[in-house]
C-alpha cells in the first residue's frame, strides 16, 4: 500500500466513524425529544400513547384540587381549551391559579396530563417563552410594559 492509499484509508475511517456517532447521537437525541403543545393544539395534534410531551399554559383559576399525600390535580388552559393534569411530588413555590406553567409527561388512559415534572414562572414577569408565544397567537396574553 502506498503512502497516498495509507492517508485516503484513514481519512475514509475517520469520516466513516464520524457519520456513524452522528447518526448514533441524533437517534438518541429522537428518542428524548420532547414536543410542547397549548391545549387547543392537541385536538388537532396525533400524541401516541406513552409520548413525553410538553404542555404548557395557565393554570385554570378554580381547578387546583390537592389530593392525599402530594397529589395535586389542576387543569391548564389557553381559554380555548384545558386539559387535566395530575401531578404527584413538589410543586414550585410559585405555582398559582391563573400563572404560566409547563408540564412534562404522557397521557394517562382516562385522557388525564399524568405530568412528572412541573415548571412555574419565577418572577412576576417571565413567563415561559412557549407559553407566551402561544398565548400571544391566541391573543390572550398581553406583555405589560415594564418587560
């Protein structure tokens, strides 16, 4: 073999080894994507069964039921549509009716938001940059003007 066949063999490995580890990565990266939807985007969405999914919204003012232990049920709404969500662990100090939340998790087989993680707004004027994205398009959000 010459030195040219020696220098093109291992230019060919190393790009047959590079395209093998981005196909690997970008697999896996598939397999733990996480789709955010609104409520109103759900009813036209195909969520498959045990799909992580992303909800986010308000939490609908009157909806928040604590259960036994740290069980909590709530609905989250874009004021089109709202989904039920339970939620068992913590939830943030900040989480209140009529504040931006995203949940993380699948659907149950009541059609219930079986959530595992929950993410609440931190200060009075972030909100979650889906969720305001989304209100905004519905025209329920409004930014105030100190943002």
């Amino acid at each position: 073999m010459t030195r040219k066949q020696k220098r093109l063999s291992v230019i060919v490995g190393g790009l047959v080894f590079l395209a093998a580890a981005t196909g690997l990565t970008f697999y896996a990266l598939g397999q733990k994507a996480s789709y955010f939807y609104m409520p109103a985007d759900l009813a036209t969405a195909t969520v498959q069964p045990g799909q992580r999914i992303r909800l986010g919204g308000l939490v609908e003012k009157g909806s928040i039921v604590r259960g036994q232990g740290a069980t909590v049920a709530f609905a989250v709404t874009d004021h089109e549509k709202s989904v039920k969500v339970t939620y068992t662990g913590i939830l943030p100090d900040l989480f209140r009716e009529e504040q931006g939340v995203i949940t993380e998790g699948t659907f149950g087989q009541d059609g219930t938001f079986v959530a595992d993680s929950v993410l609440a707004k931190h200060d009075e004027r972030y909100m979650p940059k889906e969720v305001a994205d989304g209100l905004k398009a519905k025209g329920v959000w409004v930014e105030s003007e100190s943002q």
